[in-house]
C-alpha cells in the first residue's frame, strides 16, 4: 500500500531528477485535521454581475471561520459565482475573475465555479459551458489544487454543507467533478464537528478497506456505526466496530432472507436506521470470454441486486424519515475496463440505481447518491501487477493513488442532514482520472 516513488520524489536527488525529466510529481495533499483551518490561505470571492448566490457564499465561508480577502498572494481557495452570467460574450468574466489570480493559487488550494443547473434552453448554454472551463483548470492545477463547479438549480441556495466540503481537506482527491444542489433546505447541525449525532449508519463491507475507514469517518461525524460484513470476516469486523464503538452484523447480504434480517435487526436493537453505505463489493475479472457464469453472477448479486432488495425493504420499514442511501459505483462503471465487464456492469448499474430511487428517497425526505471510486490505496489495488499499478497511480491530474479515508469524507458529505439539497448525485473520487474524463 506504499506509494514508493511519491517518497523518492520528495528526497534530494528525486526532486532533482523529477524536474529535469519533468516527471509526475504527487505532492503530499493536505488532508483533513480538526486542529487545522480548512484551507491553507485565505479565500478571495468573485462574482459575474447579476449572481445571485454571492451572499450566501460570504456567509457560509464566515460561518466556516474562513478568511476572505480581495489583495491575497496566495489564497487558499478561489471562489466564483457565476449564476450571473447569461450570455456567451459574459463568459468572459470568468476569464476576467480567474486569469489574475489562478497562477498564485496555494499549494493544496481549491477552486469552486458555482452556476445554475442547465435545463436545455438556449439560456442556459453559457451556463453549460462552465463545465468545459473547470475541468480544464482541474487539468492546468498543479501542486494538490482541486477544482469543482457546482450546479445550483434555480431558486435553491443550500450549500453550506457541499461548500464546506470542498473548501477543506475533506475533498483531497475530488476533483472536476460536477456537483448538483437541488431544492430543499436542510437543518444545520448544531455542531459541524458531530453533524451525525444521534445516527445509526449501517455499512456494508465494514471489515477492511475502505468499508472500514467509512465505519471511522462516520464515527468520527458522531454516528453509531453498525458495522456488516460475511462471518467469514467476523474477527476484523469486531477489530473494526471495537475502534469505531460500534456494533457488528456477520451477514451474507446476496442470502435469500438478508433483507428481512437485515430490517429486523436495525429495528429492533436501533429503532431504524439514518445511513445505508452499500460499500460491500468484490471483483471476478476475466475477459468476457474466459468469464465463468459463476463469475459473473456473483459480482452481479453482490454489487448490485443484493443492494436494490435491500433498499426496497428499508423503503417499506426500517429507512427513518431523511434517510440517507449512498452507493459505491466505481470508475470502472463510468470507463469500463478490460477483464471487468461483469464488474463494469454492476457498477454502472449502481448510477442507474442512484438515478431511478432519487425521486422515490425525495419523497421520503431522504436522499441517494454514490461515490465512484478511481485508484484507491487498498489491499485490492496493492494487488494489482506492478505496471498497471503504476499507470493507475500516476494517470491523474494528482499523480498518486487516493486513499479509503477520501471516499469515506466523500460519503460523510452524503449523508450529513445539512445535505438535503444533494440528490442523485455520483461524485467521482478519482483525483481526475484519465480514464472516462
Ligand atoms: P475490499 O475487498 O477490501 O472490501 C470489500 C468488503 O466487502 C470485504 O470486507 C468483503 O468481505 C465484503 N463483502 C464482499 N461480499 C460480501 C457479501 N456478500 N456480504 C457482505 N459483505 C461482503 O474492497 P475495497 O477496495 O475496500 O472496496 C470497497 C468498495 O469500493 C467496493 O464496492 C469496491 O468495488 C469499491 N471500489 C474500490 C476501488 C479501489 O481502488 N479499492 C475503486 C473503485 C471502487
């Protein structure tokens, strides 16, 4: 699980070596710590004329104990409203806003683009070029630098939660991602420390990975974590749920009766549950000729039918009012990849889930999204042949791996009750992957 050449880069001759051959250079990124400012600088904050989401931005970043500024020569974020801009020839406030500054940007800054989701009209075209403009700066920034635009649907404001997410080091390994913030407005928790508080947060896969570093995130938010995962994995799954002061359910989700136990199980010992996390998921990768029928229909039941038949009886009992689902897709879903049709095929049919339940978790006052994972440092990729490693690593505009705690801060943006606004929503944590931009 050791990124070696990320350590040799930073060593005397390493550094020599990668600026004269202009080799990848992954920078430590600057991942959340609670005794640190959420950004390495002070943030300074434009906006297109006519944007209506201004205030509410210098609100939110004052309420996150954000600095802002005007002057700054380093600033920790760069943060623009762009609602405003509603013809084409106005796209050039952007470049305005962006072409002074973006050089002088920190080292693990972030860039936040905020517009009006599109509808189609010829109205909205500038709106949908924004797009264009930010994963493009995603691949231009240097230095751990992170970019995102996010899409507010008219009329909607509430995105105190989604930017307190992306201003931080919570977001290390999101980036060029577009966001989308619905209507509805959400409680604001009573302390952003602990926004689970009072929780139960059930995680699929809790044992190992990143399902565990979920189960310490989610924790960490103030969840009571149950924590799931097959008997075979019962010893970890304890080791897991003992850090975490959680609890433990050894389930096989694709048995016949998991879902019924499943439900019993959370409504008797917790009165329901707030948080699914269908983080389970294995791999059988051969080659669509050379794949066996077993293969296929494992990878098929665990990743994605099993979670369907969950979902389905929680909606009837068990799911409490503003339930959160999130779901665990993967790049693989987006992309494809060769030896992993079955794979790909379950993953991508995680997004078609998170598509077709988000009206149905609205009604219920609740919310589904998922996380596509890109490489992620785990046993699973450290597993992996030592070149295809290598290109999986450095193919992204971070030139290094993300790590399960990325998904896991992800996945605890999902489900904080401050995300009411954010709905059917698929988030890659890939550092900008190469593969299926
Ligand atoms: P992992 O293999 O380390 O952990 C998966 C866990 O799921 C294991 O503990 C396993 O016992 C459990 N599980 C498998 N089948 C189960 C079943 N039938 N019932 C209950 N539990 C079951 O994998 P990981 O790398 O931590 O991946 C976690 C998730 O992230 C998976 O859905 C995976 O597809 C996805 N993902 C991972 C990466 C990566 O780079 N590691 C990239 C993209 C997506």
């Amino acid at each position: 699980m050791t990124d070696r050449y990320q350590r040799f880069a930073r060593t005397g001759p390493g550094k020599f070596l990668v600026s004269r051959l202009g080799l990848p250079n992954p920078v430590p990124l600057r991942r959340y710590r609670p005794d640190q400012p959420p950004l390495p600088g002070p943030a300074v904050v434009g906006a297109a004329k006519g944007g209506r989401l201004e205030d509410t931005v210098r609100k939110v970043l004052a309420s996150a104990g954000i600095e802002v500024g005007d002057n700054v020569e380093r600033p920790g974020a760069l943060v623009f409203d762009a609602t405003g801009i509603d013809t084409v020839d106005r796209l050039r406030e952007l470049y305005d806003f962006f072409h002074p500054r973006i050089r002088g940007i920190a080292t693990n800054g972030r860039v936040v683009v905020l517009g009006t989701t599109p509808d189609g009209s010829k109205e909205s075209i500038p709106q949908r070029a924004l797009e264009g403009f930010t994963r493009s700066v995603g691949k231009e920034l240097k230095r751990g630098a992170t970019v995102q635009l996010v899409y507010v649907e008219p009329g909607a404001d509430d995105i105190e939660s989604t930017l307190r997410f992306l201003l931080s080091g919570k977001s290390a390994y999101v980036d060029a991602q577009v966001i989308r913030i619905g209507q509805g407005t959400s409680p604001r928790p009573e302390n952003w420390l602990a926004p689970l508080a009072g929780k139960v947060a059930l995680v699929t896969g809790a044992s190992r990975g990143i399902g565990a570093s979920i189960a310490e995130v989610l924790a960490r938010d103030g969840a009571h974590v149950v924590a799931l995962d097959v008997p075979a994995q019962g010893g970890e799954l304890s080791e897991v749920a003992n850090r975490v002061g959680g609890s433990t359910l050894q389930l096989d989700i694709t048995a016949p009766d998991a879902p019924t136990k499943l439900v019993s199980h959370l409504t008797q010992r917790h009165g329901g549950v707030d948080i699914v996390v269908h983080n389970a998921g294995i791999t059988r990768d051969k080659t669509l000729a050379k794949m066996t029928d077993a293969h296929w229909d494992a990878v098929l039941a665990v990743n994605l039918a099993s979670q369907l038949r969950i979902n389905d009886a929680l909606l009837v009992s068990g799911l409490r009012a503003g339930g959160r689902i999130i779901g665990v897709s993967s790049i693989a879903g987006i992309a494809g990849n060769v030896g992993q049709t079955n794979y790909g095929t379950s993953k991508a049919g995680v997004i078609g889930m998170v598509n077709s339940y988000a009206p149905l978790l609205a009604a219920h006052g609740g919310t589904i999204n998922a996380v596509a994972p890109g490489f992620i440092e785990t046993k699973m990729t450290a597993a992996v042949p030592l070149f295809i490693r290598e290109a999986g690593r450095r193919m992204n505009s971070m030139s290094q791996g993300g790590l399960p705690v990325d998904v896991a801060e992800t996945i605890a943006w999902y489900a904080s009750p401050a995300s009411g606004a954010v709905n059917g929503n698929v988030v890659r944590v890939c550092g900008q992957s190469l593969l299926g931009a």
